[in-house]
C-alpha cells in the first residue's frame, strides 16, 4: 500500500485542524498548513510542534487565493489535502450569510480550482451533520435526506454538491465528505484545545468557562424536551478520535482507485452513535474538575432540536473506526486544557 506522505491542511490551525496535525505528524506525514489566522493563533500551531517533536510547515495565506493554494501545493509537494478552512458560528451564518457563502463555498472552490491545475486529487473534507436538518428518523444514517436549517449548514451542502458533480466528472479524484457531530475534549497533555473568540456558544468550552470560573453559570437552553431528563441530546466525540477518523480516511482513500469510487464520494458520519444531555454533561464535567457548575434553566434556543445522534455503523465497516473515549475522559480532557489555560492560547 503507497502512503500519501506529504499533506495540505487547510484551517490546521484550528481547533480540529490542530489535534488532526498532532495525529498525521506522530503517524509519519509531512504536513503544511494553510491557515489566514482568522480564528486562530500561530501559537497553536508551535504547541502541535512541541507536542509531536516534529516539523510543521506553516504558509498564512486565504485559500479564496488560489494561486497562493497552488503555490502551497507545488511547494509542500502535496499528494493530498485535508480541508478545514472555513466560519462555522451557526448565529453568525444567520447574520452574515455572504460572508459563510464566500468564505466556505468560494473557498472551496479557489481550493478545487488549484487541486485540479496542480494534479492533487485526493481530498477529505470537513462536513458536519448538520447537512441533515431536522431528523426524519435517528440514528442519521448517511441516506438520510439533507436539508439544513441555516445558512452554516448549506454552505456545507453546497460543497458536498460541488464535490459530488466533481467526483461524477474526474474518475481520478478521490474525495471523502466527513459528517461530524459534536468535536469536543481536548489533547490529553493539555497544550492545544477548543479556544473561541468571545462568549461561546457551544456548550462544552461555555460549561469549562464556569468550572474555570471565566462565567457565574451556565444557561440551559429548555428543559421541556421529550428526552429522559427534559434536555437536549447530542452526540459528542472526543477531538482525537475524530482527528484519527481522518488518517482512516486517507488511508482508505489510498488505496482506492477509479473503479472503486464508481464516480461517488465516500460519505460518512463521524459520531459515537450515542446520545448524551446536557445535564449528562454537567453531571461528568463537575466529576472530572471537582469544581461547582452552577447552572440556571433557560427557554429553548431558537432552531435547537431535542436529540441528534449519529449511526457511525458505515465509518466502522468501510475504515475500520471507532472512537475510544467516553464522556469522561472527554470532560476530564476538556478540563485539563482550560485548567491549564484559562484564557486559551492567550495564556502563553
Ligand atoms: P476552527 O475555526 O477552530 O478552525 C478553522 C480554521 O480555518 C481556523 O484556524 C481559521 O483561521 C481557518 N480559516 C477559516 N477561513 C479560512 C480561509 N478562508 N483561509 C484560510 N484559513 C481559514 O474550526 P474547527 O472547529 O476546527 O472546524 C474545522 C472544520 O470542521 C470547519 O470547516 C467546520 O465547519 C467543521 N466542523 C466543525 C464542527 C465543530 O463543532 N467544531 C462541527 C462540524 C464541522
Ligand atoms: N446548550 C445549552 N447551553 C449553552 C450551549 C448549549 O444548554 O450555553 C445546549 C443546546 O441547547 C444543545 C446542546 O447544549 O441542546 C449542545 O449545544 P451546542 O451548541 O454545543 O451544539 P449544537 O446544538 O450545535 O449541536
């Protein structure tokens, strides 16, 4: 089986993007990152540096800049790309719809464009569940229909669109849509984590802030679900299992050829296929802090929906993967990262 050595990420930087450098460099990749810092810091990336004792390329450039996207690849002399680049506040996509379509979407495009003048054909990128809008059944199989309920969740289904006319026509490419569900926890030496500008909006970084005693409580969006406890439920996968995900997908995608893709993606979920509420999630973060999480029921966030869980069965069978880490160790991961810096990479 070839190896694809050498790896464009884009957004590597990021929250995902960081734990997925930390996963390819231990495994034996070359990676290049492509990041413009908009919603990060370089310092993330030295930490992926001391974390690994490895090498880590860096090029600051927007990959809407395809000539810089081309040059990276030339330069990294990259044999595929990891996609993560991209805005992902949901509240924000609501309020700043051309910004997500010309980030996200024309982003894409500039990064297809450049792949294709390039040679670079092989490509795994970010999705997220939300592709599939309000559940007609759980588990959301990847059958399910896809028909998401902001502007965040259809700039992803337009590129899964664009990437699926792309595989139709170029029986060359070989391209992996990964659908997550809930990335949260941390790496588990505490150097690098989830670190957002602002107040969040994520339930995991706001539920750290109040053990960390950064906010008096948390708010609990309903309590009226027709869940066990009254509140939501989601399904939450720990940072590195997802990041392996990754190296499973690249892996397989290397030793597919045309007549194995029959001119269609690989699309899968990356999930744990369990669901865990919000009160689950209290419950084992004051466990693994130690700390009070003073907590005050809310009415339900508008668009919120009661349950949302993933069927991985298809990730499982086709790449051989399944995430290890449960809810605790998630909550104690998660822990470590913001006990460690409580004002995120700006502790340095
Ligand atoms: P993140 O914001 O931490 O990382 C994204 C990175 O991309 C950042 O470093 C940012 O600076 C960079 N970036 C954004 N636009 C860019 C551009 N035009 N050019 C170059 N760099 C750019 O987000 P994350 O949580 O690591 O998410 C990574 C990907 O996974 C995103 O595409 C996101 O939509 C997707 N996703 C995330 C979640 C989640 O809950 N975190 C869930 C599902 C899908
Ligand atoms: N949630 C909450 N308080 C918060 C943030 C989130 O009660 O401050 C709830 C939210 O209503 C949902 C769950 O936590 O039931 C997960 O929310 P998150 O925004 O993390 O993920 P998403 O809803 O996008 O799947």
């Amino acid at each position: 089986m070839t190896i694809t050595q050498r790896i464009l990420v884009t957004g590597g930087a990021g929250y995902i993007g960081t734990h997925t450098c930390v996963e390819l460099l231990n495994a034996g990749y070359h990676v290049t990152v492509m990041d413009n810092f908009c919603n990060s810091k370089p310092e993330a990336l030295k930490r992926v540096e001391r974390i690994t004792g490895k090498v880590i390329h860096c090029m600051e450039a927007d990959i809407r800049n395809r000539a810089a996207v081309a040059q990276a690849l030339v330069q990294s002399k990259a044999t595929a790309v990891i996609h993560f680049a991209g805005l992902k506040a949901v509240g924000e996509s609501a309020t700043a719809p051309l910004a997500y379509y010309d980030n996200n979407v024309v982003g894409t495009l500039r990064l297809l464009e450049a792949m294709d003048e390039c040679g670079v054909n092989t490509l795994v990128f970010s999705s997220s569940a939300t592709v599939y809008g309000n559940p007609e059944r759980l588990p959301f199989q990847e059958t399910h229909r896809l028909l998401p309920t902001n502007p965040y969740g259809r700039t992803k289904l337009h590129i899964e669109c664009m990437l699926r006319d792309l595989q139709a026509s170029r029986p060359q490419w070989r391209i992996a849509i990964l659908r997550y569900f809930n990335p949260v926890g941390a790496h588990p030496s505490g150097l690098i984590g989830e670190d957002p500008r602002g107040v969040p909006n994520n339930l995991m970084p706001f539920l750290s802030q109040v053990a960390v005693g950064r906010r008096n409580h948390l708010n609990i969006f309903g309590r009226d679900y027709s869940t066990p406890d009254g509140t939501g439920i989601r399904d939450y996968i720990h940072v590195t299992d997802l990041a392996i995900g990754h190296l499973r997908a690249l892996e397989h995608l290397d030793k597919t050829t045309s007549s194995h893709t029959a001119g269609q993606c690989l699309e899968l979920n990356l999930g744990t296929g369990k669901g865990h509420s919000v009160l689950d999630l209290v419950q084992a973060f004051k466990l693994a802090s130690g700390r009070p999480i003073p907590y005050q029921f809310k009415a339900r966030r508008a668009g919120d929906i009661a349950e949302f869980y993933a069927d991985p069965t298809l990730a499982s069978q086709l790449l051989g993967w399944a995430p290890t880490m449960n809810l605790q160790q998630i909550c104690e991961d998660s822990w470590r990262w913001q006990r460690m810096n409580p004002d995120g990479y700006r502790s340095a």
